[in-house]
C-alpha cells in the first residue's frame, strides 16, 4: 500500500504491540492510543488517513469515538475502521455502521486480513477522491466557460454602438469563441475521465466483492450477463441497459459488512436476527451507492432487488410494475445464477422450475418466460402440475390453474374454471379492450 498516516486506539497494550507490529513495513506512519480521550487529540495534531479504534473501552467507547471524528469538518473524511474482541452479534456491526464506520473487524484476525481490508479501504477511497477531484475541475471549467459567455453578450453589446470599431470586435469575438471551444473541449474531456474514474470504482468494488471468503468469485459478473440478455430480449437500452449492468455487478455489495463466520453459516442455521441481517444487504448497498455520483439510479435498482411481485418483499412491499423493472430483471437472473452456482443443484430444467414456481408471487412472469426464451426453452412447460401457455393457445375444456387477470389488474376468470368457446371468445374480446397477461396457466 502507499504511505498512509494510521492512527491505532486500544487500552489493551498487548494487542496494541500486536497489531501494530502487523503494519511494520507496510510504508505507513503509525500511532497508538491508550484510550478514546486520547485518541481524538492526537487525531486533531496527526490528521490521520485512517483510524483503527477497539470498540470496548473505559471511558469513551469505540462507537462515540467514531461518532465525534464524524461530527468533526477536520476530521469528517477520515477511514474509521471498528474492530471487537467481544461476542459480536449483527446488531453491533449495525451499530457500528450507523456510527459512521466504514469497517468493522472482530479480533483475533491475521495480518493478512488486516492488511487487505486497510489496502481496499484506501483503494476507494482514492478513487472517490479522483472522482470528487474531477468532478470539481469540471465545474470549474463550466463556470470559465459561462464567463466567456457572458463577456461575449457584453461585446455584442458594445457593438451595436460602435460600428467604427466593428472589424476589431469581430477579431475579439472570434477570439473569445475560440477560447470558449477550447473551454468546452476540456469540460468534455474532463467529463470523459470522471466517466472513467466512476468506472475504476465500479471494477474496484466488483474486485473488493470477489474477494470475499465463502462466496463465488465472479457471481456478480454472471449476473449481469444473464440480466443484460433477458433485459435486452425485453427491449432495454442505451443508458438504462448501462444501469442495469452495473447494479447486476454490485449487487451484493452489502454483503461486504457480513463477517466470514457468518458467510460460512449454513442458511438454515441462521438465527432470525442474522437473517433479517441478511435480508438487507441489497438496501444498505443501495444506501452506499446513492453516495457516489453518477451510480444514483444503480442504487435504485440494487436497493429494489428484494422486492416480490406480489408485494411481500422488502424494504418497501412494493407490487407488480411499481418495483423497478431492471430491478425484476436482476432478481430473476441473479436467482438464476444462483441455483446454477449450488454443487449437485441439479439440470437447468430443475433451475427453470423452481423459478417458474416463484413466477406471480417473488418474481416478475413475464422476466421468467423472457429467461425461458433466452435458454432456448419453450415457454409451454409443465411445472408442478401446471402448463403455462399463450392466452392465444387455449382450447375448450382446459382448466385454468390460476386467475386470469387483465393488464390493469381486473379479474376476468377466477381459478378452477373450465374453458368454453364463450369464455374463450369473451377472452378475446377483453384482450381487444384491456390487453391480458401475455401468459396464463392451465391445469395438466
């Protein structure tokens, strides 16, 4: 890692000597603290890069410590890295998040671990740095280039009372709109690399989720090939394909405040506490994102992901064409991709069905037959009894599965009806006026 300013705060001197010890050699200046009190003087005298602070401590603990260097303009910008020696439940790491931390690290931990996490910490944060640097040279030029703007009015001004002076002023305008073009092709340029510096992010943060102990390397990518061929069968485009692309690829960014015993844990060991934890790594992700500029709507879609079409989901319960629809798309991809991932998890057939069986209830079933259609599969299967088909293939005698709904929500047919040439030109006739869902399910 580059030379860092590292400010280290434990009353434990034992571990203190330790973990220091870990950081020899590691080009950075290092110093220690006996206690918060302390620490957040010598953090005002040395203006530290990053802060590593214990969380039990006499005293000021390691939370409001982390509260006072937040509330702090000098102070405010620093890395703040928590780490416990104590039993650590997820409600503590929130606790420790919603201080202000960045990290939050449970002792023992090896050397290794210490070094990465600083090194990708301060990966990061240079790159937001770059950005926001960027972001300001940028404005800069826009606002020279309205300044030239401006004196350029005022020379049109002063030339409608001086036409003796007319071929001097003209020189001087087209001097001004030469500038002026050269303003504009730099503010371009700029733009250009602060395009290119919120990309670097992104590959940062995708690099930083790859790493992760007891998860898939490379998940994030597979997502984002599966949504982006479902979204681009579906029509998706330009900007919002770009959109949907990077929230595929980041979308378990939240899962990088989960501790390594944690993602090792067998889901149906979790307590509800953890779970619940768990449940919410696509909202506290969207939280992270919406920070960066230029990853708003990216945020949006992560932060949607766990939404059902049926409105049960979370953070919101949102329902049906409410939910983002990149979001619908990612959520069946990345369930997809998944199931495909488990070790004997079984054929794509298998994977298909357990989608379809969610299709209507988690998921969006238009996304699902579009997924069909893009493995080469028919649409027409028959899952757990059911054969889902065109609302154009109907026959007499069929037995619907499910309702059939119009497009706006209206129940035309309930479940268990038996189909007849009435009911089926009365199909047709609603379909003229109130277009069905391009899909319904009959009885096999």
């Amino acid at each position: 890692m580059d030379t860092v300013k590292i400010l280290y705060v434990d009353d434990d001197e034992d571990l203190t000597q330790i973990y220091t010890r870990f950081l020899e050699g590691e080009h950075c200046t290092l110093k220690t603290a006996g206690d918060a009190e302390e620490g957040l003087v010598i953090a005002f005298d040395f203006k530290p890069d990053l802060i590593i602070s214990d969380v039990a401590m006499p005293g000021m603990d390691g939370l409001e410590f982390c509260r006072r260097v937040r509330a702090s303009d000098l102070l405010n910008d620093v890395i703040f890295m928590l780490v416990s020696g104590i039993d650590v439940e997820p409600r503590d790491v929130v606790a420790g998040l919603g201080a202000g931390a960045d990290e939050y690290l449970v002792k023992p931990f090896s050397r290794d671990e210490l070094v990465a996490r600083i090194g990708a910490l301060l990966r990061i944060k240079e790159l937001k740095d770059k950005a926001d640097n960027a972001d300001k040279f940028l404005k800069d030029e826009l606002q020279s280039r309205d300044a030239l703007e401006a004196r350029l009015a005022e020379l049109k001004d002063e030339l409608a009372g001086e036409r003796e002076a007319l071929s001097g002023a003209l020189k001087q305008v087209s001097s001004l709109v030469g500038e002026r073009q050269k303003a504009v092709e730099r503010a371009d340029t700029m733009e250009a690399r602060a395009v290119q510096t919120l990309d670097s992010c992104v590959s940062m943060m995708v690099s930083a989720l790859d790493a992760r102990p007891g998860f898939k390397r490379g998940h994030g990518a597979d997502v984002a090939r599966r949504a982006v061929t479902i979204a681009e069968e579906m029509g998706l485009e330009g900007e919002k394909l770009h959109h949907l692309e990077q929230a595929a690829r980041l979308h378990e960014l939240g899962l990088l405040f989960v501790s390594e015993s944690l993602a090792g844990k067998n889901p149906l060991d979790y307590t509800e506490s953890e779970a619940d934890f768990l449940s919410r790594h696509p909202e506290r992700a969207g939280g992270l994102l919406e920070k960066v500029e230029g990853l708003e709507e990216t945020a949006r879609i992560v932060r949607h992901l766990f939404e059902h079409f049926d409105g049960s989901g979370t953070p919101h319960s949102l329902k049906k064409e409410t939910i983002p629809f990149a979001s619908r798309i990612v959520a069946v991809a990345d369930a997809y991709e998944t199931l495909a991932a488990w070790p004997g998890g079984g054929s794509e057939r298998d994977h298909l069905d357990r989608l379809e069986e969610e299709a209507g209830t988690r998921f969006d079933p238009k996304v699902v037959h579009c997924l069909h259609k893009c493995l080469g599969r028919k649409p027409e299967i028959e899952v757990g009894g059911r054969v889902e088909m065109s609302v154009f293939d109907v026959k007499p005698g069929m037995v619907l599965a499910s309702a059939i709904f119009t497009a706006k929500g209206a129940m035309l047919l309930p479940e268990n009806t038996v189909l007849t040439d009435e009911y089926i030109r009365q199909i047709a006739r609603y379909n003229r006026i109130d277009p069905l869902e391009e899909t319904i399910f009959i009885k096999g």
